[in-house]
C-alpha cells in the first residue's frame, strides 16, 4: 500500500514531509508499506530538480536507504509528475535513474513501484517496463470514461509487461462508476490476464467489493 510521505527537492534532495501519516498503521497491519515520493504541490521547478536527480542519484538515495533503515518500509513508489512537458531524453534519464535506484534498494531487499501515465514524455513505458522497477501502476486508466479506459489498458498490456503492470482505478471519478462499468472494467482485467490493480484513494465504494472479492480469488 502507498501513501503519500515524502518530496524530492532541490539538488537530489528527498525531503520528509508527512504528507499522510498511516505509515506505522499499515506496517502493524502486516501490509506492504511503499511510502510515496510525491509530486505535490507540483512546484513548477519539479522537472529540473529531476534533472538534478538524474545526474547525481546518490544523495537521494543514500537518504531514502536511511530512512527504510528507520522506518522498515517495505521500499518506494515514485509519483513524478511534472508540469512541464519532459523531452524523449528526460524520459531515457528517467528509465535509467529507476534501474539505479531500483538496483540500490534490492540490494537492501527493498523494492520500486512508479507511478506512470500518458499525459507528458516523461513516462515511455517500454523504457520503464523494461527497467528494473517491481511494479508499473497506471494512472490514465483514472476515468469515467469507459473508451478512454479501454484505450489506455489496451496501449499498457502492449508496452508493460504483465507481471510488472498495476491497472489503476479511481474509487471516486466523477460521476461515479455505475455497476454496468465496474462489470466491463473487471471483466475486461480479467480477460487480459491482469494480475493486479491499485485504487486511488480511500474508502472504497461499497458497490466494488463483490468485484473486488472476484478479482482477488481469479485462479
């Protein structure tokens, strides 16, 4: 489970911020704990300090393998989102850095989940699928809109692999999902092979846990 906690700042900075505080919560509950590195409040110079971060991991890094050493997390899920539009080598520095990082935290028996959508360059999912990341979540397939969710989780199952690949779903689009497009989005999860989805925010509707309960329980 991710939550929001910390930011990264200026010169490969991670910075605590405590942005939710259900950490040591979730860890008692024996859950997986993927503290977020968040891109909020979108500072417009987020992308230069990823460039910053891009080429000088280390201080980032050795920060964020301190902090697992305190907190014994579970490892990270990165979330950055940019407001300006990244270029095609932003994107390669981006694969790249989530090899390094990736690498890093396995040594230490940790692991990396990012966060990647289709609205800026900045995420080519061929190059982070094929990084060493543990998990790619799926921000586009956030909607309502039932051809855009189809859309994004046709171009996702082409570009990520499956055993990497979480479908995101939002728990409150607006308007909410009806019950005629909860059953096309599982049913379609399901004949895709999809091993995992990831909610966005919390409570969850009651009306998705029939489907929920299914899903779990696919052979």
């Amino acid at each position: 489970m991710s939550f929001e906690l910390y930011n990264l700042g200026p010169n490969s900075e991670l910075i605590i911020n405590n942005l939710t505080l259900v950490g040591p919560t979730l860890k008692e509950m024996g859950l997986e704990t993927l503290p977020m590195v968040s891109s909020y409040p979108y500072p417009p110079q987020f992308l230069s300090w990823m460039r910053e971060l891009f080429k000088n991991p280390r201080p980032f890094m050795d920060k964020a393998i301190a902090e697992l050493q305190r907190t014994g997390y579970s490892g990270y899920n990165l979330d950055f989102e940019p407001t300006d539009d990244a270029t095609s080598q932003d994107a390669s520095d981006y694969a790249k850095f989530l090899t390094t990082f990736a690498n890093e935290l396995h040594r230490h028996g940790k692991k990396l989940t990012v966060d990647v959508a289709s609205w800026n360059p900045l995420w080519n999912w061929t190059l982070i699928s094929e990084s060493n990341v543990d998990k790619v979540y799926l921000m586009s397939t956030y909607t309502a809109n039932d051809a855009s969710f189809k859309k994004e989780l046709f171009f996702a199952t082409r570009d990520i692999s499956i055993s990497k690949l979480g479908v995101g779903l939002e728990s409150d689009t607006k308007p909410p999902l009806t019950e005629a497009q909860l059953e096309m989005r599982f049913k379609l999860l399901e004949e895709l092979d999809i091993q995992e989805i990831d909610i966005w925010r919390t409570p969850i509707p009651d009306s998705w846990w029939p489907h929920l309960l299914k899903f779990r329980n696919l052979p």
